[in-house]
C-alpha cells in the first residue's frame, strides 16, 4: 500500500471573472470547487492507475467535512485525522477569462501542536515494512523544519518519498528517504543556500552538469534517488546506482502544469513497482508529469500510457 500525508490540505475554490476590480463588487462567470493538496493529488493519481493507495489528511471544521465529500467523488480511499478546532482551508483561484492568467489567494490553514504531531506519529507508526509513505507539501504553522524528519523516524514504512523545498527537505536527508523530487529551481535554491562554496557557483550557471552536481550532493546527504523535474525541458533521476537517466518532455499543448510534480512522484511510484530499470521508471514519471500539464486538472491513466510511448531520452 501506498500511503500520502497531507497536513495541510484545502478546498480550492476556482473562480473565471473578468478582470477584478479592488474595492468594488466583482461577480463569477464560472466557478467550481477542488480538493487541493499535495498528497491528495499523489494518491488521486495513483488510485487512477490503479495502485492501492490510502491518503491520509488533517481536516477541521464545516469546511473539512466538504473537502471529504469531494474525496469521494473522486474515488480515493483516505484516512482522515480531525482536529477539534479551526477548519479545513480554502485557497481562492482567480482564473481570469481567457487569458489564461491565474491571481491565488491561499489560506493559512491549520495549525499543528505538540498534541496533533504525536497523534500524526502514532498514525504512521502503523504503516508497515512493506508500504511506501509520500510525504509532500509545505510545512503548516507551528511546525519546526525537522518535522518531515521526525515524522520519518515515527514510521514504520520501509520507503519514504520527500516532495518538499528548502530546510525541510534538507532536515528530511538524515532519514534517508526513498525518493525527493525536487524542481530546478528548488535545487537551485538549495545549492546557493549550502554555504559550500562549489555548489554556489555551480547554481550561478544553472546548467546540466550544474543540477547533476547538485542532484550528487542531495545523494551523498542521504536521499537514494533524485529526481529532477524540469517542466517542459523534462527530467533526470540519479538513481542509487549512481546512474544518470534523461528524458525529454513528450510534445504537447500546455493546458495547466498545476501538479505535475505531483503527477509525476505517483508516475514513478507506479512503475517502480513493477520495474527495476530507472529509465523506464523515469519515463513514465515524465508522462504522468506531462499528461496533466496537457490536461485540465490531474492525469489520467490513458493519456500517461500513450504518452509514456513518446518520451524519448535526452540527446
Ligand atoms: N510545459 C510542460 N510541458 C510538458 N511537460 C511538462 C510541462 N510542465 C511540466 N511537465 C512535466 O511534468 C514534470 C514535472 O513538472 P515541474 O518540473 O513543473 O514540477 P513541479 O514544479 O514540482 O510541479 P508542482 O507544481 O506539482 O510542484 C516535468 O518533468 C514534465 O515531465
Ligand atoms: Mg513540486
């Protein structure tokens, strides 16, 4: 089993307007409500394909118990923690018609406590050897960078996969995690933040060679594969034998690339499973990826598979 964390999960509310104007009355041309999170779109991908996965997320409040009813809609068996105060955010999304320019306005949402972390721990702390854990997101208010960390070492889950960005992600090395996905410009931001005056230069340049170096230092750290998404330029994983794979994005109208980083963790836990060679693993990641920037909302199974048949390695 496959399970996702998401501690901070939402109710995205999509709005199309024409232009908004401040201080004034605005008023919807179409609007429509999503579950957002990243863990949520991991495990939505996953359940499309097929694999056995459980999301687990904190919910609160009135607004928590919509966010479950829109889980269901979407077939995707989760396991929710409750808190007894607060509620469940929303994140305003703000499409203005026809441009294709988005305005976010994202709540704070929850905020965690010694209380709520010790039941979170409990909670993993039943996965057992044979599960793969997915933890992704940002961090909630009242949580130190070490938390992904901590929650690491409460686990019983034999991988442990790490989406996440800056201290967190660093602090999350010590566990040796399975898999990090981080994007370019989250390895940038690491590498010009390492005080190690080698990596700084090398992120000034921000090349191929560059990102490998980079991509090294994060393995020597503790994760045993890298995977470096790049958008439309595609992908490279350095996989735990040392080895490099490329791929280029596969060709294709670019609808909305809102998770596909997401899309392509659940690509490559999808095809792990049933695959040892990396190129192949990083291939069809690249098309999950790729198949819901193509999309409106997530991939979905029949365009990874076609997709994953035109993805071809880097020269
Ligand atoms: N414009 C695009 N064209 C083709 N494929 C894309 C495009 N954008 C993203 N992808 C695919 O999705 C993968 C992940 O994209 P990206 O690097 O944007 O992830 P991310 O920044 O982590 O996204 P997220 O918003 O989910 O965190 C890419 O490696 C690529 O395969
Ligand atoms: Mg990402």
């Amino acid at each position: 089993m496959i399970y996702t964390l998401t501690l901070n999960p939402a109710i995205d509310y999509h709005a199309v307007t024409e232009l908004v104007e401040e201080g004034r009355t605005n008023r919807t041309k179409e609007e429509y409500l999503q579950p957002g999170g990243k863990g949520l779109n991991v495990a939505a991908v996953l359940a499309g394909l097929g694999d056995p996965v459980t999301a687990i997320a904190l919910t609160a409040g009135p607004t928590g118990e919509i966010l479950k009813s829109l889980l269901e809609r979407e077939a995707v068996s989760c396991d929710f923690i409750e808190l007894e105060s607060g509620f469940t955010r929303i994140n305003v999304k703000l499409h203005q018609a026809g441009t294709g320019i988005m305005t976010e306005l994202n709540g704070s949402g929850i905020r965690l406590n010694e209380e709520l972390i010790g039941e979170i721990r409990e909670r993993l702390g039943k996965i057992g050897k044979d599960d793969t854990l997915v933890l992704s997101g940002s961090l909630p208010a009242g949580s130190t960078p070490d938390l992904y960390r901590q929650l690491m070492e409460s686990t019983g889950a034999g991988k442990v996969v790490v989406d996440a960005s800056g201290a967190a992600l660093l602090e999350a090395l010590e566990g040796k995690p399975y898999l990090i996905k981080p994007n370019r410009d989250e390895l940038l931001d690491l590498m010009t933040q390492s005080g190690e005056q080698e990596l700084i230069e090398a992120a000034g340049s921000g090349d191929a060679e560059a990102l490998e170096k980079g991509a090294a230092w994060l393995q020597q750290r503790g994760a045993e594969n890298v995977l470096v998404s790049m958008g439309g330029d595609g992908a490279f994983l350095l996989s735990a034998d040392g080895k490099v794979s490329r791929m280029e994005a596969p060709e294709g109208d670019l609808i909305d690339a809102v998770g596909a980083g997401d899309s392509m963790v659940a690509g490559f836990l999808h095809q792990a499973g049933q695959d040892t060679d990396p190129e192949k693993v990083l291939a069809f990641a690249v098309a999950a990826g790729s198949a819901t920037a193509f999309s409106m909302g997530l991939a979905k199974p029949r365009m990874i598979h076609q997709l994953y048949d035109e993805v071809r390695k880097q020269k």
